[in-house]
C-alpha cells in the first residue's frame, strides 16, 4: 500500500510539471491556497527537483492500517458470504504444500483462468482455497455446499500448484514427496520442484 501511494503522489508530481503551463496553474493554486514559497518556485527550478528525486514520499502509519482495516472488513464480509468445504488430502497424495501467501483465489471456469479481468472475491463463480496443514484445506464457493470431502492425489497436486504458483518467496511442506502438476499438467513430485524452478 505504501509503495503505491509514493508511486502514485511521484506520478502526479511528474504531471504537474510536465509543461510550464500546468506548472504555473499549478502554482497559482499553491499560492491561493496560503503555501508559502509556492509562487517563487520557478518552472526551472520545480522540474530539476522532480526529475532528481531527491525527496523522500511520507504519510503517518495510521493512514496505512486504516486503509488495510476497511479492506481487511470487506474482505472479511466477502469471505463469509462463501459455503465452505474441508478437504481432507487422501492418504498417499503427499499432502497439500502451503506458503507465505497461502490464499489463493480463482475462476472456477477454466476458459476465463488467465482472462483480462482477474478474480474477485466478491465474484460469483470463484472459488477461494487456503491449506490449514499437510491434510486439510479449506475450498469457499457461492454454492450453498458445506461438507468434509476427501480430495485424491491430482486435485491435491492442482491445489498445491496454484499454491506454489502464487507464492512470493517461500513454499512449506513436510517433504519432497508431495505432488504438483506442472506446466503440462503432468503430475510431479516435489524433488521435481527445484529444478523445475530454476530452468531458464
């Protein structure tokens, strides 16, 4: 969030000095609105300073964890519109994998997967996965369907590679024999992973 807003406020800066028009508008404005030293900035002076970007972007936490809590209560409020499912993984799958960002959200229409507009969790049609331990996760849909289910190796290997697939830096799993499909959905097992990441 916050390398966001200092991208966001570095843009409208480059904007307001993209020509000496828009500067001296800009100017004005700063100078009807009482900042001081606003009207003797010159267009010169303003853009090298831009430019340069020796300026540092701050806001006070608190914005920040406001922000995230509005987001983290709507978020919250989506998910519990959603039935949910315990998936047991079956003995000899290998167990699921989990990570440092181990939610994942998807299109559960294959032929929208990897579409223009990505998944919501306010979205019908999409389904929310989360591995709690190497035997359980948990699957929420706007189905109305709550149950326990026991899921066989392949549809733990999918689980694990949308897992792997949107991890950030870190995977978890309690060996390397648990199951993924890689890129041609064949189904591999863990030892597999490393090398697999580290192709060119």
């Amino acid at each position: 969030m916050r390398h966001f807003k200092e991208q966001a406020t570095r843009r409208q800066m480059e904007t307001a000095v993209a020509n000496r028009r828009r500067w001296e508008s800009q100017k004005r404005k700063a100078a009807e609105a009482g900042v001081e030293g606003a009207a003797d900035l010159t267009y010169e002076e303003i853009t090298e300073f831009v430019e340069r970007g020796g300026y540092t972007i701050a806001a006070p936490t608190t914005g920040y964890v406001e922000q995230e809590l509005k987001s983290l209560m709507t978020v919250y409020k989506l998910l519990n519109r959603r039935s949910w499912i315990v998936a047991r993984a079956e003995r000899g799958s290998g167990g699921f994998a989990t990570s440092d960002r181990p939610v994942t959200l998807c299109g559960d229409d294959k032929e929208m997967e990897g579409g223009f507009y990505p998944p919501g969790f306010g979205l019908q049609g999409t389904s929310v996965f989360c591995p709690l331990s190497k035997s359980l996760a948990i699957r929420g849909r706007f189905d109305d369907r709550v149950d326990a289910i026991e899921l066989p190796a392949d549809a733990v290997a999918g689980i694990n590679s949308r897992t792997i697939f949107y991890a950030d830096r870190r995977i978890y799993v309690e060996n390397d024999r648990f199951r993924f499909l890689d890129q041609h959905f064949v189904m591999r097992y863990g030892f597999d992973l490393l090398s697999m990441l580290l192709r060119p």
